[in-house]
C-alpha cells in the first residue's frame, strides 16, 4: 500500500528539475540562443540503401537550405512551436503562463519543471514535465519562467522574471 501510495504520488508531482529555479522578480530578463547542429557518427542512408548523408557531417535541422544542398527532395518538418517552461508551484507562474498562451500564435507546449501535473492540468490544459531536466539541460535554462522560439535556424530562449 505504501510503495503504491509513493508511485501514484511521484505520477502526480515527479521529481523537480534540481538545477532550474525562479528567475527573481527583480532581476533582468535573459536572452540568449541555442543551434541545434549535430555532427552524424556514421553514414545515413535512406529507405532504398541511397547515401543521404555522410558520417562527419555537421546539420541543424532547422536550416533547410543546408538540409536540401545534402539532400534535394528531403522532407523537412518545420519547427514551428513555442516551448514555455514553468514552475507550476508558482501561482504567479501559471497565472503568467495563462497571459502568455493568449498571445501566441500557432503550436505551444507547456512544460513543468516543478510542480502537481493534476492540477497545473486543470489551470492550463495539456501540459508537459521535463523528466530529468533533459530539455532545460540541453538548451541551458537555469530560470524559469522560460520560452523558447524558432529564431532563423536557432533557438531564441528567453527567461523572464514575473
């Protein structure tokens, strides 16, 4: 009953992101960018065993123009998101995030850093959790609340104090 008891507590509250805190409401907003490029370990080929890309090359998923020199009739999905990362234990956080969702034009993700899936849920719908801080470590977010927009081919990622 016990063990049940944690696990069903963990799926509603999992553990926080350790390394993201609150940006301070009297501190400066901060921009900075991220450039998705990677450098492919081995050769890719497509479905009919045709050379697609050689192993060394660099690629960021996000310059279409590069992507078509390498591969002329490649599929590009485009990135067209807003990623908004937020403390959800924080009122003021999700009261925020509510103004910010307004705004926004097209595809958004809310995503937790901190706090109860359940009832960050009930206030903003469809919500995400960044397990393990993967996404926050990879595009550096260290302040919440964050948002993070296609910029060219980066990504501008702002954290903003409320």
């Amino acid at each position: 009953d016990n063990f049940k008891k944690r696990v069903a507590e963990h799926v509603i509250r999992p553990t926080p992101v350790s390394f993201v805190s609150d940006a301070k409401k009297d501190s400066k907003e901060k921009i900075f960018y991220y450039t998705p490029n990677f450098t492919l370990q081995k050769n890719i080929y497509d479905a009919n065993g045709k050379l697609m890309f050689l192993a060394g090359t660099t690629v960021n998923p996000l310059n279409e123009a590069q992507v078509k020199k390498i591969v002329p009739d490649a599929v590009i999905p485009s990135f067209n998101e807003t990623l908004i990362f937020i403390n959800a234990d924080r009122k003021s956080q999700i009261n925020w995030t509510k103004q910010k969702i307004k705004s926004i034009q097209g595809i958004y993700k809310i995503i937790l850093v901190k706090g109860n899936l359940k009832k960050a849920s009930n206030a903003l719908g469809r919500i995400y959790f960044d397990e393990s801080g993967v996404l926050c470590h990879l595009f550096h977010i260290n302040r919440v609340p964050a948002i993070v927009t296609r910029n060219g081919v980066r990504l501008k990622i702002k954290e903003s104090p409320v």
